[in-house]
C-alpha cells in the first residue's frame, strides 16, 4: 500500500542545512551576530525597526504582556480561535484573558470588545488564523488599546495594503518547525516603538544566554526569510487547487476569505465540513491523507457548544478539518488531497 500523506513535514532543505553548519565551523553558536541579522531581516519584513529573538513562544508572549505594561489582574482581549498556549503565558503573568468571538474574517469582534473596555482590558492580541488578515487597519487603529498581533500564521499574506505587521505595536511570531519561517523553535518579537523594544532587550539581556535565540537556530531562520517568496508562492499555489476542488462542489466551506484582493500565504487548508471531524477525518484516512481538527488546540476549544457565546466561532471551533498543505508535497500527493476534499460532505 502507498505511504500515507503527512499532515505535516518541515520545509528544510539540505543547503538550508549549509548555514547551520557554518554556524559550527564559525564556532559561534550561541546568541551572536547571527541572532541580530536574523532579528534584523524579520523587523524589515514586517516594516519594524527592531526587536528581540528568543527561545522559547510563552517568553515571547509575557514579555510583550510586561512591555505593555500590563500588571497582574489585567485584562488582555484575545479571539477564541488563537492559541491555547496563550493560556498558559497569561497564567504566568496573572494576567486575564478576555475571550472574544470572531467576526466575518475570523478576527476577533472589534464590536464587542468596544462595548466591554469597562472590564478592565488593558490590550488586543490579535491572532490572524490559518494564513488570514483583517482587510483594514482603521478600525484597530480607533481602539485606542495597544495591540500585540501574532503573525505566525499570516506571514507572507497581503490583503490589499494590510500586511503581517501592520497593526501590532509589538509583533510576535513563533518560529517553530511548522511555523513558515521556521528555526526549529523560539519566538521572535518586534516593534517600531523605542521605549518598547529598549524594554524587551533589557528583558532579554537580564537574563541572556538562557532566553535568546541561539545563532545555530537563527543561522536556519535567515534563511528561512531568504526563501520566504518562493515558499510562499509553491504553498498558495496548492491552496488555490484545493479551494478550486471545493468550489467546484460546493458542498462545504472553505475556512478563510474569497475576496479576490487577498493574496493567501497557503499556511494550511481548512474546510468547514457537516458532518462530524472524525468522520471527515476517518474518510481522508482511507485515502491514505492525514487529516485534524484545525482548532483542537485553540483557547476557545472547550466552548464548541457555546453557541450563545460565541456565535461566528463555534462552526469554526467545531467542524474545521485541516489536510496536508506544506511545500514538500508531492504532485502525487496533491492529487490526493484534493481527490479527498472534492468528496467533503
């Protein structure tokens, strides 16, 4: 029988491997000039000015939470389609998390969060989904609270002039082996702010080496960056033929914006189904495709039944099914997945 599709498989190539390796030879592999390069190429690709690289994503979070001045018993707005790991950097700060549901581009409600300020919310995280940005910047911009907005998942989309970066004060990315830019691991954090990055360098250097990224991690990263365009290109290219597969049908839904000014990075491939995941789940396994829940580890993923809630989520919440998407797939493998999502139900 075939080997089964991978749900997913890290973007490494053997030369990538090449920087690494210097990095060794250099005999410079700790926090180093390589981390500030690194820091450097990802501020610029963000439009920022500068910021810190780290070890570790739960750093990165409280951190940007500390810089903002948020002090324990405070409340930070977050949608309920982000992280579960922000539980636990929230946690660690004693700070609150005020869950918020998602509006029709799967950002958290700006509406409702205007009418609850009055509960003690002190800042907006803004987690932007499987590959998705806001389609304007204004309405965050009016909300007169600092935002921190997490580009892991957005990096190389462009909604008309919205890009990753362009609403956070602080931008947070981790850079973990399925991020797209990836270092095998750790978070970097940016800003355009001075006081605000003078703050996370401190921060950093209090307790450096032990929090920065080393430079054997952000040899990899650089060139990650470098290679960010054509990686991008190869991952929405397959997006567009599994979205084609699904309209073509059009029994289900695919998670994620049609407008035709949004340029998706392809960081993955969910559908809405109506049956059951498992089921979902289970018939992509016969066709040998490795399938999940898009948000079995999102903050929101216990209140899939709280349609009184958190209205806009819950389908998302519930029924998102994610397939391969990555840019090591076969042609084989592609035919394979969108075999599979042309038969959703």
């Amino acid at each position: 029988s075939m080997a089964a599709v991978k749900f997913q498989k890290p973007a490494l190539f053997r030369k990538d491997m090449d920087a690494v390796l210097q990095t060794m030879v250099d005999e410079k592999i700790g926090p180093g000039e390589k981390k500030k390069l690194f820091v450097k190429s990802y501020a610029t690709y963000c439009k920022k000015k500068d910021g810190v690289a780290l070890r570790s994503f739960i750093d990165a979070v409280t951190i940007s939470l500390k810089v903002l001045g948020l002090q324990e018993g405070d409340c930070c707005a977050i949608s309920v389609l982000s992280p579960e790991i922000y539980s636990e950097a929230f946690r660690r700060s004693g700070i609150k998390p005020y869950l918020l549901d998602v509006d029709s581009e799967m950002m958290p409600d700006l509406a409702s969060l205007k009418d609850n300020l009055d509960k003690g919310i002190k800042a907006l995280l803004l987690f932007e989904p499987m590959g998705l940005l806001p389609s304007s910047i204004t309405p965050y911009k009016e909300l007169g609270l600092p935002i921190i907005e997490d580009v892991t998942q957005s990096v190389g989309s462009k909604f008309g002039d919205v890009y990753p970066g362009a609403i956070g004060d602080i931008v947070i990315s981790s850079t973990e082996e399925d991020s797209i830019v990836s270092t095998a691991g750790g978070a970097v954090l940016l800003s355009d702010n001075e006081e605000y990055t003078a703050l996370m360098k401190k921060e950093t250097s209090d307790y450096s080496p032990f929090i920065e990224m080393a430079d054997l991690n952000a040899a990899l990263g650089i060139v990650q960056l470098e290679k960010l365009p054509s990686v991008v290109s190869r991952r929405s290219t397959i997006w567009r033929i599994y979205q084609d597969e699904v309209l073509k049908r059009n029994r289900v839904k695919v998670f994620g914006n049609g407008s035709v000014d949004f340029e998706i990075n392809g960081y993955g491939f969910s559908c809405i189904v109506n049956e059951r995941p498992d089921e979902t789940i289970a018939l992509a396994l016969k066709y040998q495709v490795t399938a999940r829940k898009t948000f079995s580890k999102a903050i929101g993923s216990k209140y899939q039944d709280r349609f009184d809630k958190y209205p806009k989520a819950v389908p998302a919440l519930s029924r998102a099914v994610s397939f391969p998407l990555y840019p090591f797939l076969s042609q084989s493998e592609i035919s394979t997945v969108q075999k599979v999502v042309g038969i959703l139900r």
